[in-house]
C-alpha cells in the first residue's frame, strides 16, 4: 500500500456535494482513521462545507473543490494539488465523471468508487451499489465503500464510534447558550426548541403554516411542566422563511437566529438546542452528528426516504415523519401535526434538557 520511500500513507476521501451528504460521512472517517491511525487522510470537499471537514476529529486536511462550473484553470490548479498530494489511495464516496478523470489523471495508484455512473471506468477498485434503491441509510453505503477499500487492503475492520459524531466543547457551548438566552431576553429555564424552515431546495419540507401548528401544540401538551421558546433557525439565504413563521407564531415566544457566520458557529448554537426539527436538510443532520433529539419531515419518495437519509444521532434521539399511505409521496401537507406533536412530546419533549 506504501512506497518503499514513504512512511505514511496518504488518502483522499472525496465527498463534494451539499452539506447534509457530508455530515453522514463522519462515521466513514472514523472508521477510515481508527483503522489506519498513523495515516494522513484528506477531504476533497466545496468550500461550503470546509469548515465542517476541519471539525471533523478523523481529517487531516482539506482539499477544496471549486465544483464542475469552475474555469478550466481552477480545474487544473485541482489537479495540480492532487499530483502534489501524493496519494497513495482515493475513495470516492460521491462519483462524477469530471473527480474520476481528475483523479485518474492525478495518477493515484488506488481508486475506490461506487460501480455506478460512467465514471466507474476511472476507477480500479469498484463496490456494486444501487442506492437509488434506497435500501440502506446514506452513512451505511458510505462507510460501506471504506470497509471495502480496507478489507481489499488487508486491514481490519475497527468498531465505529458511537454517537456524537461532532463534538464541540461543552463548556463554549453552555457559555454560548448563556450568551444567546441573555441577548434575547430569554429565561435559562426554557427549552429551547429549534425550528428550521428552509430547505436549500434540497428537498420539500413542511410549510410555514405547518410549523407553526406544530409548535402551538406542542406548546399546549407540555404547559404547566416546562417553558418552550422557539429559535427559529435560518441559513445565509432563508432568512425570509424564518420571519414569515415568527408572524405566525404570534403569542409563542420565538427567536431568529440568522446564521451569517458560518457553519460552525451555525452547529455550535444548534448544540444547545434541546431538539431539532425541520425537513431533511443540512441543518438537520449537524443535529443529528451532535446527537440532538431531532424530529425530521420527510417525503416517502424512494430516494428520499427517512431509511435513506436517517440522521446519525441515536435512535432514541430521533423520529421521522412521512406522508402517510394513501396521499401522494410528496404531499407533506398530508401529515397530521396532531398526531406528530403527540410523538414528538411522548418521546423527545421527556428527555432531560440541557443544565445550566
């Protein structure tokens, strides 16, 4: 696996698409690193998501990828830094034909990918996958391929870590509520519950109107035992779907919380939430690296499912809801907030909240 004149090897590990499909690759490193500690791996990822790769604990570096509409000289200069790497092996965990030919170009010996898509033909070591069947969650067929790249390898298989995945420092965390509770006039009594209405267009969530039903009753099943303010989250661009749910909130103490600093301070305050909910989002599976109680909304389409894109927190820290059978997969408005509310309360509104 290792030149002569090499004492360590090198991987790359190539994940470069939206930042929900990153955050389920956090076991895949784990694995990767406990498997090969001496080893130095690498993420190929776009700049979005850079600064949830370097908190990763499993990466070394990170290589950025400046996407498939980059000039051909950004191209290049990709390509450069991938000769310069000096990879001793690279593990597409999301394949396209332009990383494919980059990687093969870049000469690294051992190329491990899906054996899906036309650009399997720049890869040597291939593992048969149909996720679009979705049959598995996203982190299984990812750490999948890793597995396989190691057992090829001749190498043992390490356990994985259990959750939580992303961990930050509890004492900024708790200082950061603190800090945040004081600037919005909100009790440290409260549970804070997170609502995020935006969806990267990625995938359908729920609508204003059903979120807002959502948080009047969970509201009313949990009065006269705990306080629930709403922090209603939002990326650098959906801002305006968190000011149209706060008006409808009128009467529920809520807060917006416009994340325009970037995405790791954007996790640091989602670690104080005492649960999460929002459609299956980027946002969402932060939550579920850091083990929040997460409530997800889901469509029942195959390659959207709650199987498919399930969140790496435990399973008891999470619930997922679909439109039920009968109404068209996609009809999120199908989806009783009654009965919803009810689950959420049973099995995450009873779990301890975060000390002060």
């Amino acid at each position: 696996m290792v030149s002569e004149n090499k004492s360590t090897i090198k991987i790359l590990v190539v994940r470069n698409d939206k930042l929900g499909d990153f955050m389920l690759t956090y076991p895949s490193f784990a694995i990767l690193k406990r498997a090969l500690p001496q080893a130095r791996i690498y993420a190929l990822v776009p700049a979005y998501t850079r600064e949830m790769a370097l908190a990763c604990p499993w990466i070394d570096g990170v290589i950025i990828d400046p996407g498939a509409n980059a000039s051909t000289t950004e191209q290049q200069r990709l390509l450069s830094t991938m000769r310069a790497g000096d990879f001793d092996a690279a593990i597409t965990l999301f394949s396209t034909t332009r990383i494919g030919l980059l990687l093969f170009l870049a000469r690294i010996p051992l190329r491990v990918a899906p054996a899906t898509k036309i650009a399997q033909i720049f890869y040597n070591l291939r593992l048969a996958q149909r996720r679009s069947r979705s049959e598995k969650s996203e982190h299984q067929y990812n750490t999948e391929l890793i597995e396989f790249y190691l057992r090829r390898s001749g190498i043992d298989i390490p356990s994985t870590p259990v959750p939580p995945f992303l961990r930050l420092d509890s004492e900024r965390i708790q200082e950061l509520k603190k800090a945040f509770c004081l600037e919005h006039n909100i009790a440290l009594s409260s549970r804070l519950i997170f609502l995020h209405a935006g969806s990267g267009g990625s995938a359908n969530t729920l609508s204003a109107r059903q979120f807002a039903e959502l948080a009047r009753h969970l509201t009313s099943m949990s009065s006269g035992s705990s306080t629930l303010h709403y922090v209603l989250t939002a990326g650098p661009n959906e801002l305006s779907h968190a000011q149209t749910l706060s008006e409808l909130l009128t009467g529920l103490p809520n807060t917006i919380y416009h994340s325009t600093s970037g995405l790791l301070a954007f996790a640091e305050h989602i670690a104080f939430a005492d649960l999460f909910i929002s459609g299956s989002t980027g946002p969402l599976h932060i939550a579920g690296a850091l083990d929040i109680p997460t409530a997800a909304f889901y469509t029942r389409r195959r390659s959207a499912t709650p199987l498919r894109w399930q969140t790496l927190n435990r399973p008891e820290n999470r619930l997922a809801f679909t439109p039920p059978q009968g109404a068209d997969e996609c009809d999120m408005d199908s989806i009783d907030m009654t009965a919803a509310a009810a689950e959420i309360n049973r099995k995450l509104l009873n779990l301890p909240f975060l000390t002060t």
